[in-house]
C-alpha cells in the first residue's frame, strides 16, 4: 500500500505539466494525448473509484486495453492521487513502477497490465461476469480500446458474445484516431451494434459530449463510446 | 471402466455446490455435463462459445473479481490456441486459474494433429508458476481435481486422458510415488504410462516411481531413489518426449547421471486409428519401452 498524499488538487489543466514530467516536454502531439480527454471525464466525473476504494469490490473497474502510450492515464492517476506526483519523472526507468506499458502489480489503481493489444476487453467480459455472479450489480466495469487495436480478433470473441450475454454493467470506449488498418467509416460502432450493444459516437476533445455518453443508459446491454479524435497521421 | 473426464463435470458441479468461489468457463465443449449445475448457478457456469481467447481472458476477468475459475477444453484448444491468454491473462496479470485440459496427445486418433495436444506441458513450462497434474486413473483425476480447485489462486493445468492404468495409486497432488524398489535405475512413470512401465521392467532391477504432479518436479524423491538406485534414470512421460529431462537433470545436478526421456515424439505421424496405435509408433507399448529402458540400463538392471 502505496501511502499517498495530495498537496493539492489537480485539474485537467495540470494534466500536460503532469505528463512533461515523463516526457520532459509540455507540448505533446495529437497520438501522446489521444486518450487524455476520455480518461480525464471518465476519473474526473464518472467512475466511482478512489485511492481510498481501489481494493473495494463495490469500485467501479477501468481496465486500459491499449497500453501503449500510457503517459496520460499516468497523468491522470497520479492527478487523482491513485500514485505519487514524484514517481512520474522516473518513467520507464529500471527502478520505476512506471513502464511504456502499465503493469497492474505496480500501478495502485491500473486493474490491469497491458501492452499486447486486445486482451484488455475479454478481461472486462470476466470481470463483468464475475461481479453479476457474485451479485455485485453496482459496479460498472469499463475497457478502454484504441481503433486500430479492434483489429485484433479476441476483440470480436468478446464484442459477439457480450451483447447476447446482456453484460449491462460492461462499457468500451474506443478512441478512435483513424489508426485502424482496412477501416471503414462507421464501422467500429456497427460493429458493436450488431452484437446487440448500445452504440453512440462523440466528439473525443468534448468533455461535455463525453460524459454524456458515458452516462447515457443502455437497459439490459453493454454500451459502447467511440471518441473520435484527430487521426494519428495526417 | 469410466474416463476422467466422466468425473470432471460430476466433481466440479459438486464443487460448485460446495464453494461459492468456484466458476466454470467451458467453450462449447463439455457443457452437456454442466447442463444441471448450470441450473443450479446460472451465473457461475459460463459458455463462451467457440472463442478460447475469450475464455481464458474472461477466466482472468473472473479471478480478478475473487472468484475461482475452472476452465475446460481440449488442450490444443485450452493451452495452445490461446496461449498469449495464458501467459499473460493470467500470468502477467497474477490471476489464478485451473485449467482442465481433455484430449491428452492423442486420445482421439482419429480425429487427427489437430486435436493432439503432445506439448501442452512443455508450452506451459515455459512459464513460471503452473502446477501441473497428470492424472492416471479416474480416481487420481478426481482427487488431483479437488487438489487443483482448493490451491489458493494458484495456476493449476490439470491433463485429463482416456489413456489410465488399471489400478489407482494415493496420489497426493505433490509427491511422486514409489511402486517398485531396485537397485540398477529408476524409471518415473508418469500418469497413465504406469502399467506399460510395469510391465516393461517386470524382472528388472529398478526402482519405479509414480508421477501425477510433474510440476513442480519433485526433484527430492528422484533423488532420494537414486541414493539406493544408481543416478541412470528414465522418465516415461505420456506427452512430448523430454518434458521433464531439464527438470530431473536439474534434481542430479551435483551428482554424475543419465537420464533417458521418452514420451511421444515430435514427428506428425499422419495417422489416425486407435489409443493402442499410435502408443505402439510412439514406443511406449510395454514391449518398446522394455527394449528401450533395458538398452539404456544395460545389463546391471537384469535380475539374475
């Protein structure tokens, strides 16, 4: 247990200063921060889960599918307080819990390790699963994807079998920066909604449209965002 | 005589009335003997369907909720389809599960390469952390199942085979057994490859020793034995052969040995037909083993 104390509460604003302290810059391009803005809504306003209540079984779980490119969900936990403000400059280094890709045995708060893409979101399946057998209705489980990682086939094994299976505890929000190889427009979110998911498709950037997404009900189905961002090469 | 796998769902629905920690996640295969538990707790016995990513990233997803999955497929389809899940869904992500494997290396020839699974145990080695159990008779298979289920959160591979000896032994889900005592070798009979060892080195001067837990390797017993034994050793294994050399040269490290491995052979026979067939083309029928454990002994092994 990782003794955390917050000199001062952080705001979406310290979020770059937080990741120049990884990245020794506070400028950061478009594939850094694709996910900053999903992540900062879903901590800051919509998960209910603290450093307090990481180990509480009533917590709601998000589970970073795409590992890559962590710095901003780093910023993120260390703004909420899950892990010191002081570990961030040591990212990737030897001693560091911090790597290129989150490890959940070093992370407080990361329900997961990941770097190989889609394992993220038939992990969520279990989890959802495992709550709903153990009567646990509350808590929301939550995947975070990229685009271009839904190529990955154990995706579909688990997007297929959720909606039938009726898992409405379980979330995806994809981040969607164009990065996909064969894409077709629209055709992450039919995906979904011909498994039987509720599917809405929002403005990545907007905090607003975002948590209203997130929070829009979908009865007896899991629900799937899809943030769309600028595209990762222009 | 009934199969290990006839216990498998009897035991673990009887688990699953017993420990409300205890879920199933079976592929579409096996669900038939699951049907009555999966009455009884709807929500603890899943069916993922045709998709083995899924079912062990959602036995992850399971296990990290608190609870203790017991997964069942055939193994080329439990272990080596999905094998990135298992090292990283569930190593990686320090999840425990038991994963209980049908098929063995060739319980249906005539189903072909596809469903044989002869390396299961060596992919799995590996890794670090797996305790893996090679049953050799339904009764062990149901006693190494409750061992499996009980293990903490443990990683468990239990191997369950149509292949079994006639008689079952006291397994205790850890140490090798000692069946025979002789004093020009020792052979390590794994599972279901007793009786031919039996047989094979009927008159021979060796001591025979019993595997159902292969990992961890029980390097204390081999050793044990060979103080009276002699350091010529032989492992009998019912899967890949050399699975378990490293492991037994690791046990005699500091001492002068030879070990001989046998076990099925990496070459794709192409063949279907019978269990007894392709035991005969790998040489493990008592006959082969006999000439091939005798060859390596020599003739101190023969009694006079």
């Amino acid at each position: 247990m990782t003794d955390v104390t917050l000199t001062h509460t952080y705001t979406y604003a310290d979020l770059p200063g937080l990741m120049g302290l990884m990245t020794g810059d506070e400028k950061h391009g478009p594939a850094a921060t694709s996910t900053l803005d999903v992540l900062w809504v879903l901590y800051d306003r919509v998960l209910r889960v603290s450093p307090e209540s990481r180990e509480d079984p009533e917590r709601d779980r998000f589970l970073l599918s795409k590992g890559h490119g962590p710095m901003a969900y780093y910023a993120v936990l260390a703004a909420k307080g899950f892990l010191p403000v002081e570990w961030l400059p040591g990212f990737g280094s030897y001693d560091s819990p911090l790597g290129h890709h989150p490890d959940r045995t070093l992370v407080p708060g990361a329900e997961i390790g990941s770097g190989s893409l889609g394992h993220g979101l038939p992990i969520a399946v279990g989890t959802a699963l495992g709550l709903r057998a153990q009567g646990r209705d509350e808590p929301r489980v939550w995947a975070l994807t990229g685009d271009a990682e839904l190529d990955e086939g154990s995706n579909h094994e688990a997007i297929a079998f959720a909606g039938p299976a009726g898992l409405d505890r379980l979330h995806t929000v994809v981040v969607d920066n164009a990065s996909a190889t064969y894409a077709r427009p629209g055709g992450i979110a039919a995906r979904f909604e011909a498994a039987g998911w509720s599917a809405l498709t929002v403005d990545g950037r907007d905090h607003d449209a975002l948590y209203a997404a997130f929070t829009a009900p979908h009865p007896g189905r899991p629900h799937v965002v899809v943030a769309q961002v600028e595209p990762k090469s222009i | 005589m009934d199969t290990m796998r006839d216990r498998f769902a009897p035991v673990v629905s009887r688990l699953l009335d017993e420990d409300p920690r205890v879920a199933v996640v079976l592929a579409a295969i096996g669900t038939d003997g699951f049907a009555g538990a999966a009455r009884h707790h709807p929500g603890r016995v899943v069916d993922v369907g045709i998709r083995e990513q899924l079912l062990i990233g959602a036995a992850a997803g399971l296990a990290l909720t608190g609870l203790r999955p017991v997964v069942h497929t055939f193994a080329s389809f439990l272990v080596e389809r999905p094998f990135e899940q298992v090292k990283l869904d569930l190593g990686h992500q320090d999840a425990g599960a038991v994963l209980v494997s049908a098929a063995a290396s060739f319980d249906w020839p005539a189903g072909g390469y596809t469903h044989m699974a002869p390396g299961d145990v060596a992919l799995l080695d590996t890794l670090d952390g797996w305790t893996v159990h090679v049953p050799g008779h339904p009764d062990e298979a149901e006693t190494l199942l409750r061992h499996a289920v009980a293990a903490g959160d443990d990683k468990v591979y239990v191997r369950l085979s149509v292949q079994a000896n006639g008689q079952a032994q006291p397994v205790d889900g850890e140490h090798f057994l000692t069946v025979r005592e002789g004093r020009s070798g020792v052979v390590v009979a794994v599972g279901p490859m007793l009786d031919a060892v039996l047989a094979a080195t009927e008159g021979l001067d060796v001591t025979v020793m019993y595997a159902t837990t292969v990992r961890p390797f029980d390097g204390a017993a081999l050793r044990r034995a060979t103080e009276t034994a002699g350091t010529d050793v032989v492992l009998v294994e019912p899967y890949l052969a050399g699975t378990s050399t490293a492991a037994a040269n690791d046990a005699l490290a500091d001492v002068p040995h030879r070990i001989l491995g046998l076990g099925v052979g990496r070459r794709e026979l192409r063949r279907y037909g019978q269990v007894a067939e392709h035991v005969a083309a790998h040489g493990l029928d008592a006959r082969s083993l006999r000439e091939r454990i005798g060859g390596f002994l020599g003739a101190a092994a023969a009694r006079v």
